[in-house]
C-alpha cells in the first residue's frame, strides 16, 4: 500500500469513527419489517372489530352500523394503537441491541438516546394534540395528525442516524397530507403508513446494511 493509499484509508478510518460518534447507526431493518408486521396485525383487528373493509369510508359506516357508540370505538382504537406500539417498541428494541451488539457497539449510549429524545418531543406532541382533536369531536382529522407528526418526528431524528429515516419521515408527511383530503379513510391510510411503508423501509435497510 502506498503512502497516498494509507493516508485516504486513515481519512476514511476518522471520517468512521465521526459518524460513529454523531450518529447512531444500529438501527436494524428488521425493526422496521417487525413494526409493519405488528401494525398490519392491529389494523386487521379493526375490521373484525367493526365488520367492515379498511376501503370503508369510517363515518359511513358508523352511520349505518350502531353496534359500536363512538365512545367505544374510539377507546378499541386508542387501545389497538397502544398495544401495537407497545409490540413493536419491544421487538424494535431487541432487533437494534442485536445489531448494535454484533457491531461491538452499545445499543444505549449518547447518541441513542439523543435520537430517542429527539423522536420523542414531536411525538408526543403530535400524541397529546390527537387526545385534543378527539376530545372537540374531530376524530377524522386524527389519522393525518398522526402520520403527519409522526413524519416530522422521524425527520426530526434522521439527524442523528441514518439518512433513510429522512424519507420514510417524508413518506410519511405526504400520506398525512393525502390522508386529511379523504377524511373517513384514516385506517387505509394508517394501514399504508405504519404498516407497508414500514415493510418497505425495513427491507430496505437490511438489503442496504445487513445483507
């Protein structure tokens, strides 16, 4: 190896260690295809639930159908969405201390919980302005508010691990935006968003970083 050689692999060996120290790349695919998983199980859970098709516009169906108040509706989502986020945070978190793991790495260090805490704010946010729309009675408007936020949340964090997570955040920003013109549609548009689009992105990753 040449001097020139040695010194662009020295430049390449610090420039490593730097993203290595600023961000945090032990983000697993398979977090993501888990998350989708779960998220496509919640969103079948609906349909059994109410007995309709997530093609169904919502509020049509509750017209037509008055074996659920909205009051309970409302809860069972509130609860489906809890437990599907709970599941996947858990398996989430398993996928991504393996990998960290393997890359001699701590699953939870600095930088971690710097994307942690960064993914959290706009969330949680997004969450509390959600129990906000419910409690005015606009229960449409709550899908979009939450794939939007949650967009935000994810561009919000992309800085500090992979840049792929920027543009599922952006993917998600624009299914919100799509999802507040068809208002009604919100399961079909929580379905694409958290669950295949999370698939996608989750094969992605592994094919890019794992394989």
């Amino acid at each position: 190896m040449s001097i020139q050689e040695e010194q662009l692999q020295a430049l390449s060996d610090i420039r490593t260690m730097m993203n290595r120290s600023a961000k945090f790349l032990s983000l697993s695919g398979l977090s993501g295809i888990a998350a989708g998983i779960c998220a496509l199980i919640g969103a079948a859970a609906v349909p059994l639930y109410l007995g309709v098709t997530p093609f169904d516009n919502f509020f049509d169906v509750h017209i037509s159908n008055s074996r659920h108040t909205i009051e309970e509706i409302t809860v069972f989502f509130i609860a489906d969405a809890l437990t599907v986020l709970v599941v996947a945070l858990a398996i989430g978190a398993f996928f991504t201390r393996r990998k960290a793991h393997l890359r001699g790495e701590s699953a939870f260090d600095h930088t971690s919980i710097q994307l942690a805490f960064n993914l959290a704010i706009p969330l949680g946010a997004g969450g509390l302005f959600c129990f906000i729309l419910l409690y005015h009675g606009f229960v449409g408007l709550v899908a979009p508010s939450l794939l939007l936020f949650y967009g935000f949340s994810l561009l919000h964090a992309s800085k500090f691990t992979l840049d792929d997570v920027r543009y599922l955040g952006i993917c998600e920003m624009i299914l919100g935006l799509i999802s507040a013109v068809f208002i009604g549609y919100g399961l079909l548009f929580w379905t694409i968003g958290f669950g295949v689009l999370h698939i996608v992105y989750g094969a992605v990753m592994y094919y890019k970083y794992e394989r």
